[in-house]
C-alpha cells in the first residue's frame, strides 16, 4: 500500500531503537525509548495558502529528520510502523 499524504503532512519511519548502551547493558523493551529521528517516506503537496497558491514543503523523500517526541499520529500499514507528522513537528534535517 502506498500512503500519500495531503497537504502539510509527512509520512515517517522511525529508526530502531537502541538494544544496548554505550557502556553495553543491553535493554529490555519496556527501557527503550522511542527515537525522535527516522526517514522521510512520502511528504504532501504543501500548506494551501489563503489565495490559493502552494508553498512546497522543505523536506523531500529520503530525508533523515529529527522531530518531537510526542508529534503525529503512529499508523500500521503492511506490518510496519509509520508516523504521519506535520511539516511544523520536524524539527531539523540531518545531512
């Protein structure tokens, strides 16, 4: 299945989560936190401006992002785990 989102909206996967620690402790699920940085799958056609223009989105597919901990809403499609966010919850791009 492929999601398109509309508008201002991103559809993300999120990264793996660490098993281990630097000092290697190797946690269990319920230490583990969710990461706030993954990979941009699709993005949306932009914010709809109030005369009816498009402002394109600053982030394109394939974009590594780091976002809000708690941003979007989490959504299975396939057996995997997506997050669709808003442009506006992303924080930075890593390059």
């Amino acid at each position: 299945m492929t999601l398109t989102p509309l508008g201002d909206k991103v559809v993300v996967q999120r990264t793996e989560a660490e098993d281990t620690t630097a000092g290697g402790i190797v946690l269990p699920d319920s230490a583990k936190s969710k990461p706030a940085e993954g990979r941009v799958l699709s993005v949306g056609d932009g914010r709809l401006g109030k005369d009816g223009t498009r402002t394109p989105l600053q982030v394109h597919d394939g974009d590594r992002v780091i976002f809000s901990s708690y941003a979007g809403t989490e959504i299975d499609v396939d057996g995997q785990t997506l997050l669709i966010l808003s442009e506006s919850d992303i924080l930075a791009v890593q390059i």
